[in-house]
C-alpha cells in the first residue's frame, strides 16, 4: 500500500472522529438546554424556597438518573429483540423484562415520593408530577414541529431544485 492512500484513510479516520467528537459535544449542549429548561420548569411549578430546593434537588436527581438507568436497560433490550426472528423463549423474556422493569419503576418512584415528602409537600409531590408529564408533552410537541419545519424545508428545495432543472431544460 502507498503512503498516498495510507495518509487518505489517516485522514479520514480523523475526520471522521472530530465529526464523532462535535456531533456529541452538540448532543451535550442540547441535553444540558433541555435539563436546564427542566429544572426551571420545575422549579417554578413547585415553588420552592431556596432551602428546599437545596434538599430537594439531590434526591430528585438521583432519583432520574435511577429513572433513565432503568430505561436504558429496557431500551437496549428492545433494540437487540427482532419479534420477526425472536422464539418463543426469547420473546417471553423480554414481556418479562418489560414487566420487570414497569415493577421497578414503581418501586423507585414509591421510595422516592417518600424521600421527596420529607421536603416537599403532597401538592407540591403532584405539581411536580404534572410538571414532568407537561415538560415531556411540551418537548415531544417541540420535536415534531422541528420535524415539520424540516419537512417543509426539505419540500421547499425539492420545489426549487425542480424549477432549476424545468429552467435549465428550456433555455
């Protein structure tokens, strides 16, 4: 193999890894935003003084990052599980897991809403409830108007590339 092509793959390779490294830097900054808008949402729904918030915080981040970890442990299963090539065993373990996982979250959410009482109050412990459910409605309608919005780009430059070429053909 010549140099040329050995340095073309090197430099390719690193190409291809500072694109790797600004495209999760992005993805750190879009999920630092969407925490941050979280945390004020929050926050303001539950109205806490800066006492509270001093002790509520830690347990509630806690209790997310348990939250996500359990998630994940589904999410990845699901992704490895094909229903198309999956036998009956396979796809009897993986109702189990997803029940497993359901039992779990209940439990993580039951000791937790204890721990959160001990801070906050019962109307606060729903405010925050609602806020999450209202948090992750408002974040799903933020994703498909982004998803729209690129539709409609995307039809947009469909329509003028079609006027270019219906130009360049008649002249």
């Amino acid at each position: 193999m010549n140099i040329f092509v050995m340095m073309k793959r090197l430099l390719f390779a690193a190409l291809m890894l500072s694109l790797a490294t600004a495209a999760q830097a992005q993805n750190d900054e879009a999920r630092q935003k969407i925490e941050s808008a979280k945390i004020a949402l929050i926050s303001e729904r539950l109205g806490l003084t800066p006492e509270d918030a001093q002790q509520f915080w830690p347990i509630y981040n806690e209790y997310s990052q348990k939250r996500r970890e359990n998630h994940k442990e589904f999410a990845q299963a699901r992704r490895k599980f094909n229903p198309e090539t999956a036998t009956e065993q396979e796809t009897q373990d993986m109702l189990k897991l997803g029940r497993e996982v359901k039992e779990r979250q209940l439990k993580l959410e039951g000791e937790y809403s204890e721990r959160m009482l001990k801070v906050i109050n019962s109307k606060q412990l729903m405010s925050l409830q609602n806020a999450e459910r209202d948090f992750k409605r408002m974040l799903l309608d933020r994703l498909d108007q982004r998803r729209q919005q690129q539709q409609n780009s995307n039809e947009q430059l469909r329509r003028q590339n079609n006027e270019r070429m219906r130009n360049k053909r008649n002249n």
